[in-house]
C-alpha cells in the first residue's frame, strides 16, 4: 500500500538510488524510452482529458512498482512484498 507521502517522493527516491541520465546522455536509453513515449502519446490520443498532473501521477505509480519490484524481487505489476 503507497500512502501520499512515499507518492510525492518517489522521484527524489528514485534519483538518488538510480541516478539521473546525464543532459545529452538520453540516446543511451531510447531503446527504453521511446516505447514510453509512444504508449503517453497514444494514451493522449485515446483520452484527451488527461492532463501534465495526470501522467505524472501515472509515472509516479510506475516508478514506485519498479522499485518495489526491484527491492522485493518480483515481477513488475505486482509489487507487494512477496508477491
């Protein structure tokens, strides 16, 4: 369970755990990163109400699953601890 607090943290968290991608060092990631683009480009198109704050909490919940994810060993989508 996420309560607000860990929410609003995560991308500090996540920074200071992981890194940041170096400015002019985001070819290194298109592989990753480009597939993401697409799927918010789409998500836009189908839904045209969602808005900045909308994807950000989206990749807030993302972020979060992947650490979880990676901190408890398990599969991504399904991040409770020992799942």
């Amino acid at each position: 369970m996420v309560n607000r607090y860990q929410f609003n943290k995560i991308y500090s968290q996540m920074k200071q755990e992981f890194g940041m991608v170096p400015h002019g060092g985001e070819g290194n990631y298109a592989m990753i990163l480009f597939p993401m683009e697409g799927n918010v480009l789409k998500i836009h198109r189908q839904f045209p109400s969602s808005n900045s704050r909308r994807m950000d909490e989206a990749i807030a919940l993302v972020l979060f699953d992947i650490k979880e994810s990676f901190l408890y060993n398990t599969n991504i989508g399904n991040s409770e601890k020992g799942g």
